[in-house]
C-alpha cells in the first residue's frame, strides 16, 4: 500500500494545505511539507530490497478488459526520481515561503503545486504505461496552471499556452506510441513491455513506436525543435522554474528515455534519432544561453542545452553513456535548481533580472553570490564539484564511439565545443552579476541579503554538489547504481566514482574547455557583434502566428458548416450518411433475408399504423407547435407499447416516465416561444428536403430488414445464463445497468448529472416576459394552480413515493430499479410544482438538488471503489441472503447502493432542469406567491 500511498499524499495534501492559508505562509508552508516527509518515510523501508536488485509491485485491477490497472512500481530508477521529486520538492516550498509575498493567493500556489508533485511521483511510479499516460497529461496541466499563476501577466498566459500546446500534442503521440507498443507486446504493463524488448525491435511497427515515443520525451524535455516553449515558461515564479524546469517536468522525458531502454535501445534508429537529437540542442542551447541578458533567459537555454547533454549520452548506445545520463541527472538538478534559486533571490532583492543592471553584487549579497558561485562553476564542470565528475564521463565516452573515418571526431569535437560554451556562459553569470562594475539603475536600491531561511534550500544543495563531487562513491554510489542496474534490467557495467581519475584524454578535454571558454568569455563582446549580424528568431511570434493562422482556418472551416441553420446540418448529416452507406447496401443486395418476414396481427398492425400517421402529422404541423407536441406525446407513449408488446417491461415503463418527463420539459419551453412558426422555407427547399427524408427513411427500412431477418448471435445469451449466478438477480435489464455495464451506467449518470448542472448555470440570471396569451388571442387564466388540481396532486405524492420505492426494491428481480424508479418520483415531484408553484413546494422540500445530485454520483463511486478496497477491480458486485422475521429469506446486493445513486442522480437532475426553466419568469406557470394554496 505504500507506492499508492506515496502517489496519493500529494494530491489529498493540495486538498487539505490551502485551508491552512489563513494561518498564513508559515502554517501553509508547514502543511504542504507534510505529504512529503511522509512519502519519504513510506520509501524508506524499500531500500534494501533495491540495494539488492529487488522490485517493489504494488497492482489493483480496474479495467483489465482494456489493461488499465493501478500497477505501482519502485526500482531503482524510479526511487532516483521520487526522491528527486520529493526533496527538492521540500526545499522549493520552503522558498516559495519567503519568495511570494503576503497578499499572493498562496492557497492556490500551494494546492498546484504539490498536485505537480503527485503528477510526477506518478509517472515514475506508475509500472502501468496507460496509467502512466494519465499522470503524464495531468503534468501538462498543472504546469500549465503553475507557469500562468501570475494571471495578470501576459507573457505568463501565453508562456503556460505555448508549454501546453507543445507538451499537450506530445502527449497525444506518445499515447498512440504507448496504444501500438501495448498492442505488439500484449500488454501495458511495464514488466512486460521491458521484458519484450528483442521482440519490440524486430516488429515491423518498432519505427512507429520509437518516432512517437521520442516525440513524447522530446516535447516534455524540451529537445530541437521543441525546445522554445521551456525559455518563455520562464515567465512563471522563480520557485515553479526551479522546481519544473531542474528536478521534475523536463526531467520527465529523460526518464521515459531511461525507463524504456531496455525495449527501445540498442538500435541505429534510437542511435541516430535520439544522439542527433541531443547533440544539436546541447550546442543550440549553450549558444544561446551565452547571449541571453535575462539572467532567468539564460538559464532556461543552458537547462535546454544540459538536457540535450543527457539526451544524448542516453542516445550513444552504450551502457556507461547511459551511466553517465543518469548520474548527470542527479547533478545537474542540484545545480540548477540552487541556480534558479540564486536567481530568484537577486530578482526578489533587486528588482530585476536583467544582467546588463545587475552588476557587483558580490558587495552587497556575498552569501547569495558564494551558493551562486559555486552552483555555476558546477554547471561548467569545475573539478571537485560534482559537474566535473559527469562531464569527464561524458569526455570519456564521447572518445570510444566507433564511427566510421573522419565522423570519429565529431563526438569528441561536439562535447569539447559544448564544454568551451558552458564554462563562457557560466563566466558571464558569475562575472557579468557579481563583479563587473556596480550596479546600474535597479528598481530596489542598494540590494541585500534575503531573510535568513530563504538561503537554506540552495545551502542544502550546494552542499550537496559539493559532497558528490570530493565523495562520490559514499554519497550517491550506491544510488547510482541502483538507477542504472534498473535500466538496464541487469548486470550494470563496471565504472568508478572518484573525484580524480588521472591525467588521461577526458581530462585534457576538460582543460580545453575550460581555457577555450575563458577566452571566448573575454572576447565575448567580438562574439555579441557577430551574434548581432543575424535576425534573431522570435519563436513566441513564430508560435503565435501559427497559432493564429490555425484558428482563422477553423473559424473559416467552421463558418462554411455551422450557418445557425438545424435544418442545414440535417440535411448534411443526412446526404453524408446516404452517401456513405448507400453503395454498400446496394452491393450487398440483401433486402430480406432467409427468417423472412414475421406475421402480424391486427391489434399490433392498427398501431403501428395510428404511429406512423402521428409521426407523419408530426412533421406537417409541426409550425402549430402544440398540437405537433401533442402528436409526438402520442407516438411516445405507442413506443412504450411496443416495447411492452415484445416483452421488454422495463424499456416500456422507462419509456413512459420519460415520455411524461420530456412533455412537461417540452411545454415549459413552448410556454415562452410562439404558439405558431411562420413559412420561411421556400417550396423548392421544401420538395429536396422530402427526398432526402425520403431515401433516409427507405435506407433505413432496408436496413433494419437485412438485419432483423438474417440469422445472427446476440451477446443476450450470456447475460442470461450469468444474471443469476453472477450477480444474484432475475431482471437482467436491471442487473446490466447496474452490474456487468455499471461503469457505462456511471458515466451516463455523470453526464446527466452535468447537463442538468449545465442548464442550472445557463438560467441561473436569466428572466424571460412570456407571451400574453396563447397565441390565438386568448389570455392566459388568473387561475394558475386551480384547486381541484390542488386536491388531487397532493395525496397522491406519497402514493407516487411508495410506488418509486416498491418499483426500486424490486428492480434486481423485476421490472423496475433505479432509473424507473427516479423518473417516477420526479414526476410526483413535478405534479406539486404545477399544481401548487414553486415557492409553496420549496417550502415544504427544503433540500437542494445539487445535493442530491452529489449524494447520488457519491453513493455510485463510493460503492464502485468498495471493490478496490477487497482487491476487485472497480464496481465489481457482490451479494448475499439474510433471513429476516417475518419476511424470511431475502436477498442483499452491493448493487442496490449504486442503483440508489443512480434513483437520487436521476431525481436530481431531473428536478434541477425542470425547476431551472419553471424560474424563468415571474408569470411561469408552476410558480406562485408565497403561501398559495
């Protein structure tokens, strides 16, 4: 229970931490840290069975039909991240504390970002790749909700826009990739997928897969060309860069990378697709990283240029490159997350970002400038700091790719090239904002060092960096290796951890490096003037043009289709779906099949008749609009029937109840509108609306023939023999809704839920002045709720209750259940309010119907994740007997909770909608003044 646990805590946290924002930020701050040392102590235990090369499983069953499941998984790898996840994680909130000021809606800060936090912990947790999926968007989302926490910021809303545009549309490919890379191995389970790596490559859909799935991990970990959107999410608060852009969100990428090495890798196309890939955006970033003025700006393009590092050693093909990405992950979070960090504070402190302004202030902040010091000389790869340690292993590595002839020195060429700009651009942090003259202009003057706990998270990872980079082997070693023995799946490749390996090759490239990008740093001004010949790309503009041109053409698309004409978009579905289905039909040449056509009988042939003549007068007064409306009752209630005349009770009893329902809906609708429609079609209109009906309705005919009177299986036959014995009740109609479709049921009761809320919203402040009279001049009766009316609707509501109650009691066994039974009750419901108003029935049912409606849905979930608790998968039923006195022997199911949800959403909705309409004027017929009747 303790992966679940890890997962959920963060989520249940944003529920609970912003009702601690009146307490204000140190109370806040306190309760959002509270999920986190709890996920942490949950891990602990775990670290032994890893350090042994164990596997920590976690499953639930939900939909095994389509192999979804909660599968929870905890190796190595995924400890790495969770604890990256988590502590930095702790250390962020801890910033945010000082960082956001007092009049800042830290409640919602808060509740985003520790709900990013359970979004991360459940990618790297989930061992399900389409539960993965789902925590995949909910990052998108919440990031995006985190890069635009400062609304009123412009830059912000269209920063968040464009991180969700690229992540968003990466994530729709990465879920075929997943679909098709399930659909190949057979299942969506981790495990499995990494154990059919052999059989992943050889399948002729392995290119498919590899080109979808890299565009997942590309566009989250801001890899060419979708590298843009990561510098303008800058835009969000220094603490959601520092946590989104270092440790978690672009890390992601990387770790589906990682994650599925074992069934992806080892191949020329993951060798060229994702070194190349990484290798130009490590150089596109570093460069321009080094001429970006905004001390955030660069940043951003030297955390796009580290993560094309990784990338690419995870793309070289061997198992110490790989190696060498995992343990520059590590590193490159400490160091860029105090980077960020340092950044935020200069910008709290000073007012700005811009390193043209920001010069000296070593003077004025020495501590901030030691921690930022010594985080950049980190990122360029100083000895005895943990940078150094993955660089020289990326040197190394770059060295024993064997490519053919003179492409032997591109790698070494590339990394020593990326080297040289990294140390100039971390010369420019260091020098251009701590040295380099005073400062120039700035909105908060003289500058000064933040409130004492505002340093403590950069201290803590600074101190990190430095442990790792003079004690590798004891202080992340054994973590290390664990990460890489669960990517690989086993044996990991021998490799040492010292903070000096001798002087060898990678070491000589690291001094060129480092020389190289001194020199380039002093001449950096020569490098500024030939940056300046070039028209720098505006990729927001870029952006925001293509998103414009994109919008233009739908809303043009749009308008050709969508004129406001109902009568236009029948007529188009209508010739589509002839158009369609017609060839095929015809060549099947099937009209009647060989059962050939049932007899029938008079009663049911005189029926049929009188329903197809109101049907057809339907439509030819359908411009006197209540005697069309009283037709159409007329055709509903020979439908139920029918339905009651082939054997089917409970479609017919349904039927009816909403027969009564809708006619009620349809008069309060037809209250406020014109009693008559005047021509407006023209005859011609008229005539090529006929045939198209015409040959819709022949085509149909034909169809149902060929169906109906072919032989043919029907999936009833199971329901039948398992009704009984499956679920403990006789009315199959009922024990599909509720048992074996429940989850379809839940669904259509969620969207009943939400149109009924819909209408409530949509004429909450609406009034409407209906018409006088009826349309033929006559005006409408003082009387609106005559007593005899009165009388008879009255007594017959408990009547009607006792009725719902006996039709839901029985419905597992006989025609009846939930959904009847709902209807039944908001039709006695709905009689009160015609025959004595709305005020005088309110009075005496004080109750919501929101309420209800969120009672109902939380008696259907609750009832449905009760299985989970027993390890079944979700809205599994059980039922049993009990002997009761009197009654005897009588049967007990869980279904019945979920039906009750069902009969309250119904009652619910129902009401909400039809009470909605009733409001809308003052005149409307089921309202009355106060103490009516």
């Amino acid at each position: 229970m303790s992966l679940p646990l890890v997962v959920l805590l963060p989520f249940l946290g944003a529920i609970a931490a912003p009702l601690f924002a009146q307490g204000g930020r140190t109370a806040i701050a306190v309760a959002s840290s509270v999920p986190a040392l709890i996920a942490l102590a949950a891990l602990f235990p775990h670290w032994q069975t890893l350090a042994d090369g164990g596997v920590v499983l976690h499953t639930y069953q939900w939909l095994p039909a389509v192999g979804l499941s909660f599968s929870f998984r905890l190796d190595g790898l995924s400890l790495l991240f969770a604890l990256l996840i988590l502590i930095i994680g702790l250390l962020i909130i801890l910033y945010s504390r000082y960082y956001l000021k007092a009049h800042e809606n830290v409640g919602k800060f808060y509740a985003l970002l520790l709900c990013f936090k359970g979004s991360m912990l459940g990618i790297v947790l989930s061992s399900n790749l389409l539960l993965m999926m789902i925590f995949w968007e909910l990052t998108s989302l919440t990031s995006f909700l985190l890069i635009s926490f400062w609304t009123h910021k412009q830059d912000a809303r269209r920063g968040a826009r464009m991180a969700l545009a690229v992540t968003g549309g990466g994530g729709l490919a990465l879920l075929a990739g997943v679909l098709i890379l399930g659909n190949i191995v057979g299942s969506f389970e981790l495990d499995d997928v990494l154990a059919a790596g052999d059989q992943i490559k050889a399948h002729a859909m392995y290119p498919v897969v590899l080109t979808l799935v890299l565009l997942g991990a590309f566009t989250k970990s801001a890899q060419f060309p979708f590298h843009f959107w990561l510098p303008h999410a800058m835009q969000a608060p220094t603490p959601v860069s520092a946590y989104l852009h270092s440790a978690t969100m672009v890390k992601a990428g990387i770790f589906l990378m990682a994650r599925l090495y074992p069934a992806l890798a080892g191949t020329e196309q993951w060798f060229y697709m994702v070194s190349f890939t990484g290798m130009f955006t490590m150089l596109l970033g570093a460069y321009s990283a080094m001429f970006k003025h905004d001390l955030k700006g660069l940043l951003a393009y030297s955390t796009v240029s580290q993560l094309g590092l990784i990338t690419l050693l995870l793309g070289m093909g061997t198992q110490l490159a790989a190696v060498a990405g995992i343990f520059h992950v590590i590193n490159h979070a400490t160091f860029k997350a105090s980077l960020f960090m340092a950044a935020g504070i200069i910008d709290h402190e000073t007012g700005t970002r811009d390193m043209r302004r920001i010069n000296g202030l070593w003077r004025y902040m020495p501590h901030t400038a030691t921690l930022a010091i010594v985080a950049a000389s980190s990122m360029a790869g100083v000895p005895l700091l943990n940078g150094f340690l993955s660089k020289e292993m990326f040197f190394a590595e770059s060295l024993e790719l064997n490519l053919p002839g003179l492409w032997a020195w591109l790698p070494p060429v590339v990394a020593t090239l990326a080297g040289i700009i990294t140390v100039a651009y971390s010369a420019r942090f260091i020098h251009d904002v701590f040295f380099n003259g005073k400062p120039i202009d700035l909105p908060v003057y003289p500058p000064h060092e933040p409130p004492r706990y505002m340093k403590i998270p950069a201290e803590i990872l600074v101190f990190a960096l430095i442990m790792i980079g003079i004690f590798p082997a004891i202080s992340v070693g054994p973590l290390l290796y664990m990460a890489a023995s669960a990517t690989f799946g086993g044996d990991v490749p021998e490799y040492h951890l010292t903070p000096f390996h001798g002087i060898n090759l990678p070491l000589m490239m690291s001094f060129i490096a480092f020389a190289g990008g001194l020199l380039m740093y002093s001449q950096r001004q020569r490098f500024f003037d030939f940056h300046a010949r070039f028209r720098e790309i505006d990729e927001k503009a870029v952006f925001e043009t293509v998103v414009s041109r994109l919008v233009d053409a739908a809303n043009r698309f749009t308008a050709l289709l969508e004129t406001g004409s109902l009568q236009r978009y029948n007529m188009l579905l209508l010739v589509t779906v002839i158009a369609v289905t017609a060839m095929p039909l015809i060549s099947l040449g099937i009209f009647v099949g060989e059962l050939g056509l049932s007899p029938v009988d008079w009663p049911t042939g005189i029926t049929a008749g009188v329903l197809i003549l109101c049907a057809f007068a339907t439509a030819v007064m359908h411009r006197e609009r209540f005697y069309a409306l009283v037709l159409l009752s007329v055709v509903g209630l020979i439908v139920a029937l029918a339905f009651a005349r082939f054997s089917a009770p409970d479609l017919a009893m349904t039927q009816l109840s909403v027969e009564v329902v809708t006619i009620v809906l349809l008069m309060l609708a037809l209250y406020y509108m014109p009693s008559w429609t005047p021509f407006e079609t023209p005859m011609k209109r008229r005539v090529r609306d006929m045939v198209i009906a015409g040959l819709a309705g022949t085509g149909m005919t034909f169809a149902t023939l060929a169906m109906l009177t072919q032989p043919f299986s029907s999936i009833s036959d199971f329901f039948l023999q398992n009704s009984k014995p499956g679920a403990g009740g006789t009315n199959v109609v009922n024990v599909i809704l509720v048992d074996f479709r429940g989850f379809d049921t839940l669904g259509e009761i969620t969207v009943l839920a939400i149109a009924a809320l819909g209408i409530y919203a949509m004429l909450k402040h609406t009034a409407l002045t209906p018409p006088p009279g009826d349309g033929q001049g006559h005006a409408w009766t003082r009387d609106s709720h005559p007593l005899m009316l009165r009388q008879i609707a009255r007594p017959m509501l408990p009547l009607a209750l006792m009725v719902s109650v006996f039709i839901f009691l029985r419905g597992h066994n006989l025609p009846g259940g939930g959904f009847i039974a709902g209807l039944i009750t908001s039709v006695a419901l709905i009689l009160q309010y015609i025959a004595s108003g709305i005020i005088w029935t309110q009075d005496r049912l004080p109750f919501r119907y929101h309420n209800i409606i969120g009672l109902g849905l939380l008696f259907a979930v609750i009832t449905g994740a009760g299985s989970l608790a027993f390890g079944y998968p979700f809205l599994t039923s059980t039922f049993g007997y009990i002997t009761w006195p009197v009654v005897g022997k009588f049967e007990v199911a869980s279904a019945m909770m979920f039906d009750l949800g069902v009969y309250l959403t119904v009652i619910g909705a129902t009401m909400l909608a039809l009470v909605s309409i009733g409001r809308l004027s003052p005149h409307s017929a089921i309202k009355s003044k106060k103490g009516g009747g």
